[in-house]
C-alpha cells in the first residue's frame, strides 16, 4: 500500500516495454494501466516523430499506442498544458494523464488558476528533468562539436553529466554538458536557470536519479506526491503491472546530492545570465534592442501558458499601432505587466520567437524581482498572482455581456451601449 512521500523503486512487470523505456518503464505501465483500468479518459504524452530531434505530442485513448511513448527525448522542448487548454477543452469533462516536467508541471498550475484548465480531472505523472535542448542547437552541437552528421544520430540519452548520442553503426560518443554549455552549445537557457528538477507537485515524480546496486539503468525512481498518487501506485502494483520495492537509502541520498548540485548550478545560471543583463537602465536598454527585432508573429503569446485572454491587448489600436513593425514597445510592455509576477520559466516564448529574441531571460529576470517583492512563486500551488487581485467577477460579466474581456476601448472596440 503506496502512501504520499513514499519513495520506491519501480518497474514494469512487461518485458517489451521494458525494453523501449528509458530506466524502469514504471511511468508507461502506470499510464497504461490508468487507461486500461478507466481511471481516464485518455493519456496525453511524448512521442518520437521523425526523428530524435521531433518531439510530437500525442493523445492515446488506445492503451496498446501508450508503447510509442516510452523513452526520454531531451530534445523535446514541447509544453503540453497549453495544448490541453486549445485543444482539449482544459480537460473540462475529460479525465486526462498527462507525463510533465517540471515546467509542464507549473503551467498546469498558472493555468488552473486562471480557470482554464480543470485540475480535478487531470493526473500528472511527473518527470524529473535536468533540461532540454532545442532541436536547432541539437543538431548544430552534434555536426560542429561531436563533428557527426545529426541525421545518423538513433538516439540520445543525458547520462552522469554528460549528452551521448548514439549511431546507427551503434557506435556512440558523449561530452561532458559543462564543456558543451562553456562553449555556447547545451541546454536551453531557461533550462540553466531551472530550479525545479523534481516535480513535487505532480501526483507522482519519477526519475532515474538515485537508482543504484542490481536495479541501476533497470528501475525508475518513484516518488509519491498526492493521495491520487499513492492510489494510482497501489492499484497498478495489486494488478501486477509494476512491481516495486523501497529505494536503497544510499540512492535516495544519492538523488538529493544531485538535485541539490543541480539547483546551484541553475543558481549559478541566474546569477550569470540576470548580471550579464545590467540593472535599470542598462536592463531597459539591452531589452529595446533586442527586441527591436520583433516581426510581431503573436507565436510569443499563443505559447506562453500564462495568456489565455479571448481579447489580448496587445492587437488593441488604442495601445498598439495597427501595421507597425517593429510594434512600438508597448507590445513588449503589455506582456511584461501582465504576465511577469506568473512567468515560469518554460522556455516557450524565447523558443519560438522568429526574431530569436531572448524573451524568457527579460521576463524570468523579472519574475524573480517580483517573487523578492510579493514572495509569490508561480506554478507550485494555487495561490494567485499579484494581478489577480482584478475583480474577477467584473471582468467575467464583462465577457458574459459582450463577448470580450478588453477592458481598453477605442475606436475599433467601442464600450457596450
Ligand atoms: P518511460 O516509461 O520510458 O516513459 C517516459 C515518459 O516520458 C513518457 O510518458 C513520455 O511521454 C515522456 N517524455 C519523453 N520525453 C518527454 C519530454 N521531452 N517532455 C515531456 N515528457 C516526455 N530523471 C532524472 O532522474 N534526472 C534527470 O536529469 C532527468 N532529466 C530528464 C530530462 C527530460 C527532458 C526528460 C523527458 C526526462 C528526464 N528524466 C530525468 C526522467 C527520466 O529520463 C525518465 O523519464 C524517468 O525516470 C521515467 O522513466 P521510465 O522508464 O519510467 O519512463
Ligand atoms: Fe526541464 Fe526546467 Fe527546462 Fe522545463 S524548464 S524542460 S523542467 S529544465
Ligand atoms: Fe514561459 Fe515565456 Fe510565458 Fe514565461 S513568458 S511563462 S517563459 S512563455
Ligand atoms: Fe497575454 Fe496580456 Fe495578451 Fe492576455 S492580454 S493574452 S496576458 S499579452
Ligand atoms: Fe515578436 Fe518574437 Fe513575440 Fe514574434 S515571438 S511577436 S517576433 S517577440
């Protein structure tokens, strides 16, 4: 009988998934189980597209699909929450399991706040996470310092510090990921600065780190987080889909040396990159220039899990030019009030920027102002932002009345009568 704050080691009792898992198999066996046993309705996870470097997401309702989704992809920079707020109606009346890294993790919570995904129907298993790296720098960092063509490359896998890939002659080549980041290749930079590499908040949060003696590279790390947690492990051990025992001590002190090393280094990160960003008006300026760049393509705002608005202000004539590129700085402005005191770091902005402007350093730089400020941290509970102290129930009769939520008017957009 599992119970919140075990910690096991777990495995799945199939040999054939075992095999594609990336350690244990344990999060794929507890996925499949909770389909099969219709604990959910369907599964929303990670699968290998073309290649290594497409990372597809994917919804399974068909419990032999669940396969396609085992293994670790680090070049996998998806963010699921927000597709299951477009696209599958916020989990309103579906039950739904989702696998999430820590920053998945968090914009489930910022987005559940803002009522626009229902947590209750959501199962998170989660997945312990030292960074991602964008499949653009993937390829380069494999063809410019491995000096290996990226279309040989079968697989990939982050192993005591370092980034091996894997050949199709089977022949493989790893490098340590400091000497890679020293030299400007690696992870995400918003994975540098990432200091949530256990996802406690999750139902459950699995990894590989910690599992040592005979079960090594054979086991995933479990740890329970929530009752639904526990009772999912539970049943799924009853059923024999997995099969468990206590995480060796030595592993468990094992895994808290390491995340505790990997939060100083994302310390570090910050330190490094928010300093090389100058304070005031230096900030300001470095900011204007960057993103004097910007085409205004929205792709920052479709991705961020923190705007969700049916009215954004930023297509208001009244603030932004209408046919102006670059937008006046308002644009920018706009999304920095709006969404710095939530902002949790996920990358998503600064990834798919088409002007590579650095957009998740200028608004985590000042999210962590803010945290020191109102000492509120986005995306680990429910509790609500700065902003939120909006009256609510004034802006969803707004939208009730008339369709938009746009508290600015003007011309184009003139008050209800
Ligand atoms: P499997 O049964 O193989 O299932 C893997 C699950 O991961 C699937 O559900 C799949 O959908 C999901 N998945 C794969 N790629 C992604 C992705 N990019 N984003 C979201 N979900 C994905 N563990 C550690 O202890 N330390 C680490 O530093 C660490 N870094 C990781 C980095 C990444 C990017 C990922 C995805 C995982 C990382 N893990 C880390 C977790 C570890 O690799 C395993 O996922 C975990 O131990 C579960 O193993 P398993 O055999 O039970 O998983
Ligand atoms: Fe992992 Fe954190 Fe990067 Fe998300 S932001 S991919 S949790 S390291
Ligand atoms: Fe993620 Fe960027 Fe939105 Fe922050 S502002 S939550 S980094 S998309
Ligand atoms: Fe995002 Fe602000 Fe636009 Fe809403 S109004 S979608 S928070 S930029
Ligand atoms: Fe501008 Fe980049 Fe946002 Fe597009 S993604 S609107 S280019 S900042």
């Amino acid at each position: 009988m599992a119970a919140k704050g075990d910690m096991v080691y777990a495995w799945t009792t199939d040999a054939d998934l075992q095999s594609k898992a990336e350690c244990g198999g344990a999060v794929t066996a507890l996925l499949k189980y909770a389909l099969e046993s219709k604990a959910v309705d369907a599964v929303f996870a990670v699968q290998k597209g073309l290649d290594i470097y497409d990372a597809q997401p994917t919804l399974i309702t068909d419990p032999k699909d669940l396969e396609k989704t085992a293994g670790s992809l680090h070049c996998g920079t998806l963010l699921l929450p927000k597709i299951i707020k477009k696209y599958l109606d916020g989990a309103k009346d579906k039950k739904i399991a989702v696998t999430v890294k820590g920053c998945d993790m968090m914009a489930m919570y910022e987005l559940a706040k803002r009522g626009q995904i229902n947590l209750d129907n959501i199962l998170m298993i989660g997945v312990n996470c030292g960074g991602t790296v964008s499949p653009v720098m993937a390829r380069k960092m494999i063809a410019e310092k491995f000096e290996l063509d990226p279309d040989e490359v079968v697989k990939e896998e982050i192993d005591k510090g370092q980034f091996i890939v894997v050949m199709k002659d089977g022949t493989h080549k790893g490098i340590s990921i400091d000497e890679l980041e020293d030299e400007g290749y690696g992870r995400r930079s918003n994975c540098r600065r990432c200091l949530l590499k256990v996802p406690r908040q999750a139902d459950i949060a699995a990894g590989n780190w910690g599992v040592i003696g005979d079960k090594a590279g054979k086991a995933t790390f479990v740890e329970v987080c929530s009752q639904k947690g526990a009772d999912l492990l539970t049943k799924a051990a009853a059923a024999g889909v997995v099969a468990t025992e206590p995480a060796n001590p030595k592993g468990i002190e094992i895994r808290g040396k390491v995340e505790n090393a990997m939060l100083k280094l994302g310390n570090k990160w910050r330190d490094k990159d928010f300093t090389a960003l100058g304070e005031g008006d230096e900030r300001l300026k470095k900011i204007l220039e960057e993103t004097s760049r910007c085409i205004k393509c929205y792709s920052c705002i479709e991705a961020c899990p923190i705007c969700y608005c049916v009215d954004c202000s930023t297509k208001n004539p009244a603030l932004v030019k209408p046919g102006q590129i670059p937008p006046g700085f308002m644009f920018h402005l706009i999304r920095f009030s709006h969404i710095a005191d939530s902002c949790v770091n996920c990358g998503q902005c600064e990834e798919l920027c088409a002007a590579e402007i650095p957009n998740a350093l200028f608004m985590h730089a000042q999210q962590v102002e803010l945290e020191k400020l109102f000492g509120h941290k986005p995306g680990v509970d429910m509790s609500l932002p700065v902003l939120a102290l909006v009256e609510e129930a004034t802006e969803r009769k707004r939208l009730a009345a008339t369709g938009s939520d746009q508290i600015y008017t003007n011309v184009f957009n003139p008050p209800p009568q």
